[in-house]
C-alpha cells in the first residue's frame, strides 16, 4: 500500500507557466488536502475536496484551482505561474472531513517558480 | 482568524526531556494535533487531544488545557532520531487544521 503519492517530485518552472501538481491516495479516504509550506510560516490550506466530486478553498487559494473527478485523484493547478508560488507543496487525505480523523501526508513537491 | 504560536528553535542533549509549548486561538476549537517532520520529509500523526489533560504514548506526551488555549509535546529521553521539527495544528469548528510554524528541535550528543 502507497498511502499518498505525488508527482513531480520537484520542478523548475518559468513564470507565467501552467503546471498541474497530481495526488494521489490508495486508502479510499473521503477527505483531501492541498497545503503550501513556506519557511517561518507554517502549513497553510490551499483547497480541499470533503468527498469526490466538491472542493473548497482554503486559506490561500488565489492563483490555484483544484477538481476531484474521483476518489483517489486530487490534482492542483497553478494557472500562471508566479514567483510567490515557490513553495513545498503537500497533498493530505483524511477517512472523512467531519471529525477529528488524522491527516496523512505525501511526500510533498518543492516547485521553483523563476 | 487562527492563530497558533510555537518557539521557532529548541536544543537539547541526548538522554534530555524538552517540552514544546504551543499556544492557540481559533474560531471555535475541536481539538490539538502534533505531527512530527524531519528535514525534506512529509508531516507525521503524533498526538490529538480533544479534551484537558495529559495523554501519554511512549517517549512522548502530549497536553492540553482548552481554558488556557495552551498545549505542550513532551519528549522524553531524546534519541538522535527525534531531531525534527514538530507542528502544533488546531483544528477549528470546520474541522480544518491551522498550523503553527514549527518547532526545530536539535539534538546534541
């Protein structure tokens, strides 16, 4: 079992680029979670998926799109790349968004935005 | 708005306790998530506590006081390996997490 897989790994980007960072998870959790981690910042909430087929935004969603076609799915788009993007970038999943239910984390994608 | 505050370094000798205090305000509570991250590596489950008190498993500890919007991990006998940084995370009334910036925890020999 893989848990949470994200691909790339990291990436290099020119701004102004589009790039779609992909997640996915083999547990059939409801939940899913897109996080930016910043130095001296902490994780802040991008978007999130309750179940498949809704999202939410988060705390910082400006400038990132998500969709959840399927469980298992949960890609972030950057429309237009900007520096401020640069960032490590987490996916998390959870059994259901309505309780105290642990997230679970990827191995996150450090993404450069030049 | 959350607001989660945590000591940025902290640094202890193998064989030590050291005790990471965090402090929380958010809309409405839910309860209290460590998670532990080494260096490049994805955030961990450590601990939840949802009511006051001292929950223990293992070396570490985790406690919370809901009047005092206060919590603190507790390792015990450090080991080389527990050199990480450790995330204090509120859960609010929407059951999303906020997060603190982390505690850099170095152990020395």
């Amino acid at each position: 079992i893989a848990g949470i897989t994200q691909a790339p790994t990291s990436q290099i980007l020119a701004a102004g680029r589009r790039m779609t960072l992909r997640c996915t998870q083999d547990m059939r959790h409801n939940a899913m979670y897109w996080y930016r981690q910043d130095l001296g910042l902490g994780l802040r909430l991008i978007h999130y998926s309750n179940t498949a087929g809704t999202t939410g935004k988060g705390e910082v969603p400006d400038g990132y799109s998500v969709s959840r076609a399927n469980t298992d799915d949960f890609p972030l788009t950057l429309a237009s790349a900007v520096p401020s993007q640069t960032s490590v970038y987490f996916c998390a999943s959870s059994e259901t968004s309505g309780g105290a239910d642990t997230q679970y984390f990827g191995p996150g994608t450090r993404l450069t935005v030049l | 708005g959350q607001n989660i505050d945590q000591p940025t370094e902290m640094t202890a000798t193998e064989g030590a306790i050291v005790q990471i205090n965090c402090t929380y305000q958010t809309s409405g509570f839910n309860g209290l998530f460590w998670y532990q991250q080494h260096a490049g590596e994805a955030p961990t489950f450590l601990s939840y506590n949802v009511l006051d008190g001292l929950e223990e498993k293992g070396r570490f500890s985790s406690f919370l006081s809901r009047s005092k919007g206060y919590s603190y991990l507790l390792l015990k006998e450090l080991q080389m390996k527990d050199s990480a940084s450790y995330l204090c995370a509120a859960l609010s009334n929407d059951y999303k997490l906020s997060f603190g910036a982390g505690t850099t925890v170095t152990v020395r020999a």
